[in-house]
C-alpha cells in the first residue's frame, strides 16, 4: 500500500512517500526549484518521490495532507466576533483554506493525469496531529509522552498528548493567537530578523547577550506553573492587522506580528543589516530565556500528565536546539528525540505515519535512523555533469579518497563533500555538507569570507564520532540529526574553537558508524591524523537552499572559493 503525504501551501512545502509502512523518499520542493522555503503546492516533489518508487499516480493508495481547515471552527467564529480582524486577514485565511481542503484537482494536475485516474483517498491531517505523528511514528520508542510547538497551523499553536504502540492521543491544546512561535517571531521581527526561518539566527544571537531585559520580555506572556501561557495582546497584531502572510508560490512573507505597544516597551526596531548593539543581544537572550521557561514549563506539566520518561517533538520550535540540549537537565524526561524536519516541511511525513497507523491501524515497523532520504546518483551521472563544467578530476575508491580528504582537511583546506542521498530537513548531515578543520580558530572567519557569506555571528556546527561524544561535550546521548545543543568539556574547547559558539557550546552531529558509515570512516580518518574525531560542519550551499544534484554542487564549488569537491567517487581540487 503505498501513502503519498505532503505538506501544501504552507512554508517548507514537501512530499513523502510510504510503502506498507516503510519509508520510501522525502523531499522539499525548495530542494529541487531551488527557491527557499517554497509555500506553494510541492509538484516537483510529489512527482519524484513517486518516480523514486517507480509508481503512477493511480497506484496511489491514499494521499494524506497535513493541513485539515475545518478544525476548531466554532472557535475560528468566536475569535472573528471577537477581534473583528481586518478583511485582508480573512480573506488570505480563506484562500489558503480553500487550496488545501481539496487537493485532488491540483495533484492530479501536478503528476500530469486526470483527476478521474486518482483513485486514492485523500485525508485531511490536522496540522499538529501532523507534526506529532511525524515525532512519535517514527522515534525509537514503543511509548512517550508526544508534544507540537509551532507558530501556528489550523488554528493551533501547540498541542501534546502520548503515544502508545500504533494510537496517538491528544490530550490538550492552545489556539490561536497565543503562541510560543508567535513571541519568537515577533520579538525576532523587532531585532531585524524578519526573513521567514530567520529566528534561528536570534537564537544564535543569544550567547552573546545576558538576560537583562528579561523582566521587560516576561511582560509579553503569562506562564502558568500548570504549562498554559497566554499573549499580552496589547504588544502584538496577530490578533487584528498582523499574521498576514503571501502563500503564492514562492518564500513566505510574514507581516509584523508586533505592535506599537512592544516599541514603547524595547525601543526602535533595528534596521536590517545595521550593526549588532549590546542591549539588542541582551534582548535575545532575554527572549531565550523566558521561550525556554514556556516550554519547560509545558513540558513539565505534561510529563505529571503522562507519567512518561521519554518525549517526542515536533514543530518550529522544537528546532530551537538550546532548548533541546537542556530537556533532560530541566525536565523529568530523561530522554528527548526529534526527528531531522522537525518544522513544517515534516508534518507530510507525520501525515503519511498518521493514516497508515492511527487511521488504518496498522502497526509500526519503521525507525528513522538515517536522514538520508533524497535523491542520489549513480558514478556515472555525477562523471557526465563533471565533464559537462569541463572540471578535471580523478577517481577513488573510498579508503583513497577518505585519506586524500582527511590529508587536505588538516592543512586548512574547505571541503564540499556530495555523497549518497541528500538528508531530509534542514540540516546537512554529511551527504551534502561544507567540512573544515576544528582546530583552526580563524577558521569561521575563512568559511564566511570565502564560502557562505553569513553574518558572523552565526557558529559552525561539530560533527564527531557518536563513540567519542562523551570525551568532548559535556552530555553523550546521540544526536545523529543535529537537533540539540551540548556544552563541549573545559579541558577540550581550546583544541576545537571553530566548531564552538562563543559560549563554549556546539550544535552537534553524532556519527553512527552503522547508521551513517561513509561519513563516519571520513572522521575516523581525520581523527587518526589528527586526534580529533570531529569535523566543522556546514550546509552545502550559499545563500541557496542546500545543493541537491551533481550540478547543483559544481556551480556552488565553482562560485565561491572552496579548495576541494568530493563528488561521490570523484575527487576535484583548484589549481
């Protein structure tokens, strides 16, 4: 039985596909149109995953959308007599709602047949009963409390409940407008960050301040020790003028979520691409402060809910990763898994898991271990698009080509590194990866200068030897998918300063040897060289989304200035 799942009209829009249970593909539309964060219907996903299991639209079983409109409607009625928000606001609402209640007519045309050939059934997932089925389905765990924190979807901000064999469960939720996503976003609107995905940047901002406006940040929430927490309204518009947003195909724009009232109470907005002030990082991580309160909070009160040791999340927040580090230091969960998209584009591989268990009733057979679950390619395509860029190169077989790297990587040079199928979520996690030397303190500096062009503020993430995890940081639980941060060891941060944030913290990426081999023997071989089993790790791209094809790969390697492409088998290097 093949469950076709996607995320539509929303940001992050996405396809997956499951066959009797077992994951087949995944995939952003921004990955293959090469327009980031892509709101509109995902066409070009939708068609690969399919042609990745070799299937037409008729073998199509059931397709299953995480987006259910019609959810809490008597309460989308009540806010409207409410708040009386403007027409403009109503009307992108019903719009979008209409794309996404019916979406048989827009797939059928996206995988080029009639409508009449679709003979699959389509299910309305609600959003966050979405992103929790994308948590749970697929963790590790037979039993766990299950929690969504997002911005917004359906009418719902947050959502938790439990999971148990093949039945999800909710036991509660907070709707519209109160919203964790919501103060982030606004508070990060004020700082200048007010690009779409944007807030991970202020949360990198955040180490570089003391929470000193905190008093000032806790007077935009009210955070109950029971979890709840309510807006101050009177500081944000999402409830009259804001949370308008442009869903035609392409990157979302967000309107501002804040109002007059949160100038009067933090100052002037700063202006995008102006300098960094002392009270604005002290702003960030006040925020960061008070979002991580919320949210342990919530979870706390979830944990005396389930009885659980074990949690599963999901959601845009649940990719705020400090958050995610500190959950079994501040929580009674002793344990925390996220799976690699845990944001929007998720929520269409939870729509699959959702109607293949809890509307089907079948019962779990699939962990994800592994996040590789794009395209790859075969030796001979990747040699035909090299000859293609006119690019001289030579053959290796793995144990050469892992020296070679290793060798290059420990004399200073930046590394594209293309193998396998490309990651699912937002994070390379070395299929499509950018690697560089720890050791090297100037070597976020060289990285920016020469590769990514990001503000510098912003760290570099380690990749290390899931076996040699607990030597360097401070906590040793897995983290294959880069979802949690960890203080690294006293005694070892000096040894790997580009791989840190400033405040001695790293994003870190563990490195199965049975779950990611190839890029586990290319540490290995670096930390035999060099006694470091870690690498710098950045996303294989600039300013784009992450590199998917051969092609997409040579054009990044040939704009900017790294020293050495590892394409699949092949290895090039400047003169």
């Amino acid at each position: 039985m093949f469950i076709l799942g996607i995320n539509a009209h929303h940001a992050g829009a996405s396809a997956c596909l499951i066959h009797d249970g077992r994951i087949v593909a995944a995939i952003e539309e921004e990955r293959l149109n090469r327009q980031k964060y892509w709101a509109g219907f995902p066409t070009l996903a939708c068609r690969w995953v399919l042609s990745r299991a070799g299937i037409s639209a008729a073998e199509l079983d059931h397709v299953a959308i995480s987006r259910d409109p019609s959810r809490h409607f008597l309460k989308k009625v009540q806010f409207v007599l409410r708040h009386r928000p403007s027409l403009k606001v109503l009307l992108d609402r019903a719009g979008n709602a209409m794309e996404v209640r019916n979406p048989r007519g827009e797939l059928a045309a996206s995988l080029g047949c009639a409508a009449a050939d679709l003979h699959a059934e389509v299910h309305n997932v609600e959003h966050h009963l979405a992103h929790m089925a994308s948590a749970f389905y697929v963790s590790p765990y037979e039993r766990a409390a299950v929690v969504s924190i997002d911005g917004m979807g359906d009418f719902c901000s947050t959502m938790w409940g439990d999971g148990t064999g093949s039945c999800l469960s909710s036991q509660g939720a907070t709707l519209f407008p109160h919203s964790i996503g919501f103060l982030y976003t606004a508070v990060s609107q004020w700082l200048g960050f007010s690009g779409y995905g944007d807030e991970g940047k202020v949360m990198a901002l955040a180490a570089f301040g003391q929470p000193r406006r905190e008093a000032e940040i806790r007077k935009l929430i009210t955070l109950e020790r029971d979890g709840s927490f309510e807006l101050n309204l009177d500081y944000f518009a999402v409830h009259t003028e804001g949370a308008t947003m442009s869903w035609e195909d392409g990157m979302p724009v967000l309107g501002p979520l804040y109002s007059s009232r949160l100038t009067d109470l933090l100052g002037p907005v700063r202006e995008p691409r102006t300098p960094m002030t002392q009270e604005q990082y002290d702003v960030a991580a006040s925020l960061q402060v008070v979002v991580e309160d919320a949210v342990f909070r919530k979870l706390r009160a979830v944990h005396a809910a389930t009885g659980l040791d074990r949690v599963c999340l999901a959601g845009g927040v649940a990719l705020n990763s400090c958050i995610n580090g500190k959950i079994p230091i501040e929580t009674p969960f002793r344990q925390a898994w996220v799976q690699p998209a845990a944001g929007d584009a998720g929520t269409a591989m939870g729509a699959c898991f959702y109607v293949w268990h809890h509307v089907l009733r079948r019962p779990r057979t699939e962990v994800l271990q592994s996040p590789a679950l794009g395209p790859d390619f075969t030796s001979a395509q990747i040699a035909a698009a090299l000859d293609a860029a006119g690019m001289p190169y030579r053959a290796l077989d793995d144990d050469a080509m892992d020296a070679a790297v290793a060798a290059r990587l420990a004399d200073g040079a930046i590394v594209g590194w293309f193998q396998g199928r490309m990651e699912w979520g937002p994070r390379a996690l070395g299929h499509r990866s950018i690697l560089a030397d720890p050791r090297r303190g100037d070597m976020k500096d060289t990285l920016n200068a020469r590769v990514k062009h990001r503000e510098g503020f912003r760290p570099f993430a380690p990749s290390i030897l899931e076996e040699a995890t607990g030597d360097w940081f401070e906590q040793s639980d897995p983290d294959p998918f880069m979802v949690k941060v960890y203080a690294a060891r006293d005694e070892v941060k000096p040894r790997i300063p580009a791989a840190l944030h400033v405040d001695g913290t790293g994003r870190l990426q563990t490195v199965s040897r049975t779950h990611s081999n190839r890029y586990w023997r290319l540490i290995n071989a670096f930390g035999e060289r060099t006694g470091v089993p870690i690498l710098v790790n950045t996303s294989f791209n600039d300013n784009e989304p992450i590199v998917c094809t051969p092609q997409h790969a040579i054009d990044c390697f040939q704009r900017t200035h790294m020293d050495v492409l590892a394409l699949g088998p092949y290895l090039v290097t400047r003169l």
